[in-house]
C-alpha cells in the first residue's frame, strides 16, 4: 500500500482513539487494532517485544500517578485507578499502532514520500530542504548508533565486565561510554556534510528525487474513504 495512505491509516486511528470515550468506540478501535494484528501477523512477535517494557514500567507510573493524584484531587481511589488504567490501554494501542506502521513502512519511503509530494509545489524554500536533509540523517545514524551501542553492551557482558555489577556503576560506564559513541556519529555526519557540499549541496532548490514515489488520483479516492470512516466511527461512536 501507498507509504501516505498507510500514515493516514495509522495516524487516524491513533487520532480517533484519542478522542474515543466510550464503551462502542473502543470496542470497534479494538477490532480495527486486531484486525491490524491479524493482518500483519509475521511481524506481530516483534511488536510485542517492544511493547513489553511499556508494560514493566506500567506499575511505577500508576504508583506516581495516584501518589499526585491522591493530594491534587479529590478523587477517589478506585476512581483513580480506573483512569489510569484507562489511560495505559489507550497510551498500548496508540504506541503499537504506530510501531506498526513504522515496521511496514521504511524509513526512507517516508522521507522520500515527503520530498515527492514537496517538490511538486516548486518552492524555492530552503530551510524545508534543510529539514528533510536533517530527517534523513537522524534515520539514517541512529540505528548505527543503537547498533554501535549494542555492540558495547554485549562485548562487556561477554567479558564478564558486568558481573556483579551495581546499578550505579553501570550508570557511571554508561556516562563514560556514550560521549564516545556521540561523537564518532558527530564526526561522520560532518563527513557526509563536507562531501555533500562538495558535490554542490545548496546551489539549487528546491531539489530532485531519485526514485519519487507517486501519488495518484486512486489513492487520494482512499485517503478520503478512511477519513470518512473514522469520521462516522467518532460521530456514532460516541453517542
């Protein structure tokens, strides 16, 4: 499926569960969310593993949310547990959502997206360009980064570096170890800057695309088709 009618999908169900309140409406979310699921089963594992340390951290977040909300509100207990129990199911669906599309979509289709539909405007505007360069060098480095990063980590558990180790002093190698890794990528991105004004980044705007990914008339027919349904999911949802 086209990379924007898959954002505009995604988008708009995080948008209309935002805004769902009632028992109707997060059940037909629920089903459009499981249907996705379904859908997309081969990649489903790979979603629950990164969804799972949301739920770790879920018992301290309600510990602080009704610790503040017991001496800001007058709430009652049950109340404010219920809401925020609420509130985690909504922050659930809403995040893994999203990590489906960015598991389906590449990172680059997105930028490269952007950059097709920007360049049909023909504008002259040179800070947009400047964004569209930074966007893609922040997806480009940070999963070399993590990658970087997780090579260290592993290394030291291999070695036994970490065995028996404090929390705090894992915290102390962390802060001496992640300059390093910071500006090895610092240094490669002005690499890439340096070689990019070599071959005359900055002398024409707005710029080309390689490989433009288009947009036509069908898919505009079903970004339409998917606002209209969750536009009549939010109005009788609700009622």
């Amino acid at each position: 499926m086209h990379p924007l009618v898959n954002l505009w999908f995604f988008l708009g169900f995080s948008t209309s569960l935002l805004f769902t309140e009632g028992y109707f409406g997060w059940l037909l979310h629920i089903i459009i969310f499981l249907s996705v699921v379904i859908y997309n089963y081969k990649i489903t594992p790979l979603i629950i593993s990164k969804i799972i340390p949301y739920i770790f951290y879920f018992p301290l977040m309600l510990s602080f949310y009704v610790l503040f909300s017991l001496f800001l509100t007058n709430n009652s207990l049950q109340v404010i547990i219920f809401e925020a129990i609420y509130g985690f199911l909504r922050l659930i669906l809403m995040v893994a959502n999203m990590m489906y599309f960015f598991e389906i979509t590449p990172n680059k289709d997105i930028v490269i997206l952007l950059r097709s539909i920007w360049i049909k405007f023909n504008l002259e505007w040179k800070w947009v360009e400047n964004f569209f360069l930074f966007l893609s060098l922040t997806l480009r480095f940070y999963p070399t980064f993590q990658s970087n990063w997780n090579s260290v980590r592993n290394n030291h558990k291999m070695l036994g570096l970490e065995a028996r180790t404090t929390r705090l002093k894992k915290i102390i190698m962390v802060a001496n170890e992640m300059p390093g890794l910071l500006i090895h990528e610092l240094k490669r991105a002005n690499d890439i800057s340096i070689a990019m004004k070599l071959r005359g980044y900055g002398n024409q705007f707005p710029r080309g695309v390689t490989y433009p990914i288009p947009f036509n008339w069908n898919h505009g027919i079903m970004i339409f088709l998917i606002t209209f349904a969750y536009f009549i999911l939010f109005k009788y949802a609700t009622i």
